[in-house]
C-alpha cells in the first residue's frame, strides 16, 4: 500500500525524461492500488482483527513494525481514497498553473501521499518521524510552486514545521532514554509504571506540542494560512484537508494508544488543557475566517476551526467525543477536499478569489456552486449531510463530560460559520448581475463549467458529504466504536 | 397500539423531492412542463396523504424505518394522528397554492422561477418530514431541510430589501435551531431515546432544574419558528418575499412546523403530567398569553396589508400553542383544529392580498379605497377568512375558538377565557378597517365601478379555500375528518 506510491514516485520522475505524458496514468494507477488496498485492509481489520507486518522480518520491539487496527485503517481509506480523487482532479489544473513542472509534481504528489499512509501505519515511533518528514518535505516543495507569495509561506511554514519536528523528536529520545524502545505496542505496555516520571512528562509535552504544530492547532496554526493560500489550488485541495487530518490522526494515537487513556487525562490534566486550547481555536478560526475577503484563505482559517473540532472530540476524553473526533476527521476531509477543489475550479475559469467579485457565478458555474452550497451546508452541520453527525456526537460528549461552555462553544460556532458561508452563497446567487452592455444577457447566462476531471471528483465527494451522515450509524457500528479505547 | 408498517410515508415525503429534481433540470424554457411537475406533485401527495387517514382513524399508527442513526435513534416515519393532521392541511394546501402560484408568478413576470418552484417543492418535503418524523432526531432533520430551502424564496426578490429580510430569517432560525439541537442532545443525554410518546417521555429523568433549562431552550428554539413574541421579527421582515410563499410557508408550512414542533414537545416529550407537577404549563402559558395580545395590538398599527396579516398569523399561533399548554382535552382538540382552521382562513387571506398586489400593486391599506369594487370576489373572500380568524360563526375559527374557551373553563384558569376573547375585539380592530375601507369608501382616482379580478389561476383558490373555510365551519368532520383526527390527538395524550 504504501510501496506502491514511493516505488511509483521514483518511476515517475525515470518516466519522466522519457515521456512526460506517462506520468499522469502512472500516478493514477499508483493510487487507485493504494486506494484498492486500504479498503481491502479495512476489510481484512473488520473480519479478522489488527494486522501486524514486520518489516525486514526484524521481530518487533527491536524491528519496524506496520500495524493496522481499526483506527489506522479507517484513517488509511480516508487518505488515500481522498488523494486519488484529488490526483484525478489535478491533471488539468497542474497543467494550466505550470505546464513544465509537471514530472516533478507528479513526484511530489505522489510522495507526500506515501509520507501520510506512513505516518498512519506505522507501529514505530521512530519510523513515524521519518514518514513524517517525508511527507513535510514533499509538502514544502509543493507549497513552493504555487503564486508569488509561495516560497515565502512556504519557507515559514518550513520553519514552523522543522520545529514540529524536533520537538516531536525530542520526545521520542524522551522516551527512548526511559523505556529503551520505539514500539508503541511496547511502550504502551512499560509506560504506565512511569506515570509519575518528570521525562515521560516532558516528553509528552514535546509530542502535544509537535504534533500540534502540525495539525495547526491554536495557537500553533501560524504557517497555514499563508501557505495554504498561495499553495497551487491542486496542492492545497491535496494538502489542506489531508495533512492536518493525519496530525490529528498522530495526536489522537500518543494520546490514547501509546499513553494510556488514563495517563492522558488524569494523571495530567492534558485533556482539559487540550479541550480548551481547541474551543479557542474553533471561536479564533471562525472569527478570523469572517475578516476575510478572500474565499480560499477563508477557508483556511475555517480549516483551523475545524482543527479545533477534533481536537476538542480527543480531549474530551468521553466515548461520544472520541467518536465525534474520529467521525469529523472522515467527515472534515471530505468536505475540506470538496471545498478547495470547488476553489480550485472556480480559479480554473478564471475567477477571482475575492468575495465580492463572485456574482453570477451560479449561472456560470450551476454544478459547482450547487456544490459549494451543499458542502457549505455541512460545515454549518445542517442535517442531513455528514457534518451534522460529527457536530451531534461532539456536542453530546461535551454535555456528557458536563462542559457546557464548550457545547455553548460548538454551537456557537455553527452560527458564525453560517454566517461565513451565506455571505458567499447571497454574493453568488443572490447579487444581480450587472448587464453587460457588449454581450448582453444571454452571454451572462450561458454555462461555462469547469471540466469533467475537475466536476467528477467534486460531485463524489458531494455525494459523500450526503450519503455518509446518514450512513455515520453504520460507520461507527462497524468501524470506530473498536478504534476507540475500551477504558472510555 | 397497532402498527402497520408501509412505505406510504417515505413516498408522502420524496414525492416532492422528486419533483424538486425535475422542475430543476426542466429549467425555465420549458415551463409549462415545470409547471405540470409541481401540480402533479401536490396531487400526488395529497392523494397519498389520504390514503393513510382510514387506517390513522382506526386508532393504528403507520410505521417505516429507513436507517439506524444513533443506538437507540433511527431515521424513522410514523404516521399517528397528529403528524396526520398536519400533513393533511399542508399538502391540500400545496394544491390550491401551487395553482396560485403559477398565475402569480406569471403575472408579474418574476425573475428566476425555477428556482422559485425548486425549492417550494422541498420546502414541502420538509413540511411533511416533520409531520411524520417519529422522533426529535428525524423531525430536526427535516426542520433544517424546511428552513434552508425557505431562505431563497425569502429573499427571491434579489432587492437588498430582500436579502436583508433573508438574512435576517436565517439568523432567527438558525440560532433557534442551534437551540434545538441542544435540546435535542440533552434530552438524549437525559434519556438516552428521542422517540416521540403519546404523554411524553422525559418523567423520571433528570433533576428539576436541568428540565427546566432543556424546556426553554426547547420553547425558545422551536419558538423562534413558531414566531412567538419576542423571537418574532423575522416574520414581518419575511414579508418582502412573493405572495404565495407567505401564504403557504409563513402562514401554514413553515411557522405551522414550529407550533407543530412545539406541541411535539409539550404533548409527546415532556407530556401533560409532567408539566402539571413541574407547573410549567402556567408561565408558558402566561408568556403565550401576551403575546396574543401584544401582536393583536402590533397588527392594529400595520399600514401595510402583510405586515397586518403577519401579525395576525403570530396572534393565532399563539392561540394554538395556548390551547396546547392548557393541558385539558378540550383546550388541546381547540388548539390543533386551529391549525386547520387558521390554516384555510389565513391563506385566504393572503391570496386575496397577492391578488390586489399583482392586479393593482397596492400593498398599503391606506390605498386600498373601494378596491372592493373593483375585485368583489377577491375582497368578498377576503371578508369570510377576515370574519373567521374573528371567530365568527359559522365560518370554521369560530369552532375552535369555541373548543379553546372552553378548555380554559376545564383549565379552571378563567383569565386565559378573556385572553382569548380579547384577542377576537383586537381581530376585529385589524380587520374591520380593511373591509370597510374597501368596500365602502370610494376611491379618489377611480371613477368608474369596471369589475377587474385576477386571473382564474388566482382567483380560482381564493374561492376554493374561502367555500372550505365556511364549509369545515359548517361541518368540521367533512371531507377529511379533521375534527375526529384532532379530538384522537388530544385523547392520545392525556
């Protein structure tokens, strides 16, 4: 699954010098397995239990070991299921944006998906950083393509992200030094006789922050919008929903697999901590996304918000808020993909960014605004699309955990994100549209949409914001209730 | 109880999101076709509607589960009398309105119809989904479907008087169904069921001061719909939207769904008994109680005719949900036969209104001197659902203000006896003004007395919505035996 794609990313660029075409299908087919696979490891998780693949035959604590439960093979069909929609998809942006780059992107792409499914599969704390830095460094690069501002965001976010980094791999030495092992299936077992330990603190410490910075929790989340928004459109829509979804995905693994639950949220108050840190996140992000006027860092900032949702679901540390986390980390990829490929095809055709300037763009663009509409909708969590369900859980296990400030604060932020996304649905349908004097009505009306590669993707994902909130019971029945802890 | 299970209430309700599809990809060049979409539609859910009220008579509930949400929570219709009675009224009003609609529409050459159509034919998917959802889960659901797909018909005008009415709608509904979802998760939390009880469900459950906080959320959230005073105002604003959307959504579907809502609560959530020994009922019913009487008096003070009539309509609302927290049987088959009755008077009403507005493009009542004699007919209809909502017999709100006086008397409350009487004085106040200035004053410019009505696609519903009101007030168990339908509600819960 994950060989596929960095065998793949190599032969792309050997491809390449011979014929540049190739690269496109070769991507695709190198997605389409890794797609094909983690659904068929989902499957192999549901009926026979957790996989376990020890790499190099180096028996486990000592060798690398991949292991794949519940949670990281629902977390593996949401990525890679998502990256090749969006790899299906960047074909005809990446060739407007930058027809000569096109090898190297295609290399890119390809290794920053691998570096994610790494970082989900691993069993090894150690290897997980490797992966991690694989997929940063592709994401960095990627960033760097895009328009003028790029490689300055790009840099900074490199900076932040380095730092990440470090601290994430400080806390690996941290706990190699007392444990002398990298397993998580092994630390997990010796770590709780350390619990009192100052080193397994700080170490813990070293990871939140790490991974934080990654995830681009408040107020760690510096680098994203500046990044995301100059990154190519093809870039961010891989990027965007993707990268921070997998941080949350490490957060919500060190806090509750390889410390235990208890250790997490009692020995240290780092689930209330956390809780509280993600509710100003949710209310930042929304309140910034509202000063913006242009819809792409909009949407970033509404990514922060979102953030600060899941992050608040782990730190909740109930069953209805861990399932609420993992739930919109499905849900939120879904709908961050859908969001900045409509985005991404909007400036296809050749429209401005700025808010203001999108009127008529329902008559131009029906299938695509009907969309934005619909995965607008979701992020407000308007029944019954999908975001609905994770808002539902979230807010249950925050009256659960009798945190009614943070319920107040989830609801809240329904409202303001309603705001956000009418001010931009009123502007495109709502706005008349001024007569043009040359081309007169008809040119205004006639539909120029953007291509099918862009429109196909869209409406799948469309079709899933739809279909998954009311599928969530079924979801959670078969897939997440056994990724969360027994101990909840 | 008995329970049939059938696919009758999922068909009810998608038959109109189907139509919604295809009015869609008609598209405007074809629209006589779109048309012929919406009235199938509406004859097609009426006729099914119909089909379950033998069965509902006979005391058995219809059932049908499409998919588990939540444990515990499934995404499940059931068809008992009260959801009936409101899928009744809405969908034999989408007939009469969607015939109205089209000579409205057409008569004043209005921009962007199929959008128009598109989402009056959700709408009424969501009206009916909230009528048969079978508990709190399902009926939030399909509350919000209503309420997106309202905000473009509220603000269709595209005039930044429109949009900002629009924005102003959403900001009342969405912040009020941020409080039912609250609600919605407490009481799920509480109880760990959201299934809709005859008598209601939360008893036990809770202390009495979290039942307290999870009843005003739920009153105010729901409220908002319900345009209770003073979560109001969205709806004089909403009044800048085309005629028949305030004639079926902000005078039956869409504020009809919030009382509704909010009799689900009272009567199936919380339930009679546990209101009376937590006495609640008493200041909800005093809260109600002014605001019968203030919006009687905000009416008074209306020039333009829909405000009047939005006013009017918030006065009645809250009559219904009196009858609802009196808590005595005849209090409750008052209540929910009123919103029948309110129903057929109301929309009568705002027919009449669109008529003059596209004949003559009067909105004011001060303009509107001896425009009696130009449309007899329209204004003559205008009178009977003017002398209803009054209470005059033998017109049908008489009969349900009748059934309300008398279970304020059984309430043994004597004070909500004079509320309502003198909310029938104020009535009168609003309306006389209006009937006699336009039958009996003479019009400056006018000279002639030419008769000019609307056109037959207008005039035609009118006529046939002001012949049922007298009718049903001659007959109340005629045709579709509302009155029987209520009297099995109210008996159902006590």
């Amino acid at each position: 699954m994950i060989v596929t794609p960095l065998f793949s990313a190599f032969l792309i660029i050997i491809m390449g010098w011979f014929k540049k075409s190739l690269c496109y299908p070769l991507m695709i087919i190198a997605l389409s397995v890794s797609t094909f696979s983690s659904f068929a490891n989902l499957e192999s998780v549901l009926s026979h239990g957790t996989l376990h693949y020890h790499l190099g035959n180096w028996q486990p604590p000592w060798g690398i070991e991949y292991v794949i439960d519940h949670l990281n093979a629902f977390v593996c069909v949401i990525v890679s299921g998502i990256s090749l929609l969006i790899g299906i998809s960047s074909k005809r942006m990446v060739e407007k944006e930058f027809p000569e780059k096109t090898v190297y992107f295609y290399c890119l792409f390809i290794l920053q998906v691998t570096g994610l499914l790494g970082i989900v599969v691993t069993g090894d704390m150690f290897n997980l950083y490797v992966f991690l830095e694989i997929a940063s460094l592709a994401g960095y690069t990627l960033i760097a393509i895009g328009e003028d501002g790029a490689p300055f965001a790009s840099f900074n976010y490199m900076i932040y992200g380095t730092i990440g980094a470090c601290f994430y791999l400080l806390g690996v030495g941290y706990l190699y030094i007392v444990t002398g092992s990298l397993n998580m299936a092994d630390l997990s077992k010796i770590l709780p006789s350390f619990h009192n330990s100052t080193v397994v603190l700080i170490a813990f410490a070293f990871f939140a922050v790490g991974v934080a910075v990654k995830m681009a929790l408040f107020p760690l989340h510096v680098w994203l919008p500046d990044a995301y928004t100059y990154a190519p459109s093809s870039v961010s829509s891989l990027v965007a929903p993707l990268t921070t979804k997998v941080g949350a995905y490490v957060l919500i693994r060190v806090m509750y697999t390889v410390f235990s639950p208890s250790f997490s949220l009692q020995v240290i108050p780092a689930g209330t901590l956390l809780c509280w840190v993600a509710a100003v996140a949710v209310l930042f992000g929304c309140i910034l996304a509202l000063a913006q006027t242009d819809l792409k860092r909009m949407l970033t900032y509404v990514l922060i918000a979102e953030m600060g949702y899941i992050a608040l679901g782990a730190g909740l540390g109930n069953r209805n808020g861990l399932t609420g986390a993992l739930l919109h980390i499905l849900n939120d990829a879904l709908m961050m993909a859908c969001l900045f490929l409509i985005i991404g095809a909007i400036t296809y055709k050749g429209w401005p960014r700025k808010i203001d300037q999108l009127t008529g763009l329902h008559r131009k663009m029906p299938v695509t605004m009907a969309a934005f509409v619909i995965s607008g909708l979701s992020v407000i969590g308007i029944p019954p699309t999908c975001g609905f369900f994770s808002k539902w859980y979230l807010v249950l296990g925050a009256i659960d955990a009798k945190q009614w400030v943070l319920a107040a604060v989830l609801l809240i932020s329904s409202l303001l994100n309603a705001i956000l996304f009418f001010r931009v649905i009123e502007k495109a349908y709502f706005k008349p549209v001024p007569e043009d004097s040359h081309g007169g009505q008809d040119k205004i009306m006639a539909i120029d949409e953007a291509p099918l590669s862009m429109l196909i993707p869209v409406l799948l994902l469309v079709g899933g914001i739809l279909l998954l909130g009311i599928l969530s019971g079924k979801i959670i029945s078969k897939v997440i209730q056994f990724a969360i802890p027994a101990s909840l | 109880m008995e329970v049939v299970t059938s696919i009758k209430p999922v068909l009810a309700i998608s038959v109109s999101a189907l139509a919604a599809v295809l009015i869609l990809f008609t598209g405007e060049k074809r629209r006589n076709i779109r048309e012929l979409w919406t009235l199938f539609a509406s004859v097609i859910k009426f006729s099914i509607v119909l089909s379950m009220i033998p069965i509902v008579l006979e005391g058995k509930t219809i059932e049908c589960t499409l998919v588990q949400l939540f444990p515990g929570v499934a995404l499940q219709f059931r068809v008992d009398a009260f959801g009936l009675f409101f899928a009744i009224l809405a969908s034999a009003l989408w007939i009469a309105t969607s015939v109205y609609s089209i000579g409205y529409m057409r008569g004043l050459q209005a921009q962007a119809q199929t959008r128009f159509f598109f989402c009056f034919a959700l709408a009424l998917n969501g009206a009916l989904g909230i009528a048969f959802a079978s508990n709190l889960l399902t009926l939030f659901i399909f509350y919000e479907i209503l309420t997106i797909s309202t905000f473009p018909l509220v603000a269709h005008k595209e005039t930044p008087e429109a949009i900002s009415a629009g924005r102003k709608y959403l900001a009342y509904l969405l912040s009020g169904a941020t409080l039912v979802f609250f609600s919605i998760g407490l009481t799920y939390h509480l109880t760990g069921t959201v299934d809709f009880v005859p008598g209601g469900f939360l008893q036990g459950h809770g202390s009495s001061s979290l039942l307290c906080l999870l009843f005003i959320t739920f009153i105010l959230g729901f409220g908002t719909k319900a345009a209770l005073i003073p979560v109001h105002e969205w709806l004089p604003t909403a009044m800048v939207a085309p005629t028949p959307v305030s004639a079926l959504l902000h005078a039956v579907a869409v504020v009809k769904a919030g009382v509704f809502c909010l009799l689900r609560v009272i009567l199936y959530v919380f339930g009679p008994n546990l209101l009376s020994d937590l006495h609640f009922w008493l200041p909800l019913a005093y809260f109600v109680s002014f605001t019968i009487l203030l919006s009687g008096m905000l009416a008074l003070a209306q020039n333009n005719l829909k405000r009047r009539l939005a006013f009017s309509t918030i006065n009645n609302l809250a009559i219904i949900i009196l009858g609802g927290c009196l808590l005595s049987p005849s209090a409750i088959t008052g209540g929910i036969f009123h919103i029948a009755a309110h129903g057929f008077m109301k929309i009568t009403l705002f027919f009449a209104a669109g008529a003059i507005y596209v004949k003559t493009h009067k909105e004011n009542i001060s303009e509107l001197d001896g425009i009696g004699r130009m449309m007899p007919v329209t204004l003559g209809a205008f009178a009977v659902g003017a002398m209803g909502i009054a209470g005059t017999p033998p017109i049908v709100g008489f009969i349900s203000k009748w059934y309300l006086c008398l279970g304020s008397l059984e309430a043994k409350e004597i004070l909500f006896l004079f509320v309502l009487l003198g909310s029938a004085l104020l009535d009168i106040g609003y309306f006389a003004p209006i009937i006699y200035r336009s039958f009996f004053k003479r019009s400056q410019e006018q000279t002639g007395s030419s008769v000019s009505e609307a056109s037959l696609f207008m005039l035609i519903p009118i006529i046939a919505c002001a012949a049922i009101s007298i009718l049903l007030g001659i007959a109340p168990d005629a045709f579709v035996h509302f009155f029987k339908i209520a009297m099995l509600v109210a008996k159902s819960v006590l």
